[in-house]
C-alpha cells in the first residue's frame, strides 16, 4: 500500500516542486502561534530542515519502518523543548493535507488510506 504515498509524493513534486510553502501556509493558518516560534529562524534553515526531515521520515518509512520510527521518537524527544507535545504529529497531518488537496481527484481514496496507516503507525511509534 505504501507505494501509494510515494506516488502521490512524485505527482506533487511533478505539478508543484517542493511543498515547503504551502505546508507551513497550512501551519500557520491551522494557529497564529506557530509562526512566533519560528521568529529567531530569519534565513528559514529551522524550517526548511524540519520540512526535509518530515519527508525523509516518509521515504525511509516506505523500505524501513523501524528506522522511521526511531527517527520519530528523537524528534518528538527534541520538540519537548519547544513546548510542541501533543501537537507534534500535525505536521505530519499537514503534509498529508496538502498533497492531497494539490492532487485533488489525483489523490484516491487509496491514496486517502495508505496515507492514514502511515500517520497511524507514526502516531504509534515507540523506541
Ligand atoms: C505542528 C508541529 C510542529 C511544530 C509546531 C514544530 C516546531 C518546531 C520549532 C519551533 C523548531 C525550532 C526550534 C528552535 O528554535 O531551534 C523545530 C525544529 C525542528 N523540527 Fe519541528 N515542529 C513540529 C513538528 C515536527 C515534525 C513532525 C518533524 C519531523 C520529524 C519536525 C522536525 C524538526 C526538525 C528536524 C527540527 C530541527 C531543525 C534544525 O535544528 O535545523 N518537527 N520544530
């Protein structure tokens, strides 16, 4: 099923590029909070990194789920310290929510559901 994930990644990158800005559009109008917190990252290398790990975590979780998940927890370790807990795996859903709405029709109930398994095992993970 997750190859799903990787295609509707590819057909988003095809149509779009990278989906840097439209994730953090989302973010911000999702809590004006968030763009405070990120107010000391004048060049966007915090964001832009975060935005990078998110998809990476992605593409390793497709070959090595475990790897992933060990990834996951160590971010969410660090995010303690920016007061981000029970929020943290919204970025996640974020990302989601932006691939499939820049996919539109693209973006199948298929699609709909190997991305939720995905968010479902992150939502889970533990070391
Ligand atoms: C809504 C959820 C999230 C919020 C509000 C959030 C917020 C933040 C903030 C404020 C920082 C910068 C902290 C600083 O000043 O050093 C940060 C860094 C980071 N975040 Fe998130 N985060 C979220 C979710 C995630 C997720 C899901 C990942 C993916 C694993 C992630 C990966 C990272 C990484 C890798 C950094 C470090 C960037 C660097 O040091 O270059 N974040 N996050």
């Amino acid at each position: 099923m997750t190859p799903l994930v990787e295609q509707s990644l590819e057909l988003y990158a095809d149509q779009y590029g990278d989906p840097y800005d439209a994730v953090y559009a989302k973010l911000y109008a999702m809590d004006a909070d968030y763009e405070g917190m990120f107010l000391l990252d004048t060049d966007e290398g915090l964001r832009r990194n975060m935005m990078r790990t998110t998809l990476e975590i992605i593409t390793t979780y497709l070959t090595d789920p475990t790897a992933a998940a060990n990834r996951i927890v160590g971010a969410q370790m660090s995010h303690v310290t920016y007061g981000v807990e029970d929020t943290f795996h919204q970025f996640f859903e974020i990302t989601r929510d932006v691939i499939a709405q820049g996919l539109g029709d693209a973006f199948t109930p298929d699609h709909a559901a190997a991305w939720n398994l995905m968010l479902t095992d992150f939502e889970q993970a533990q070391v």
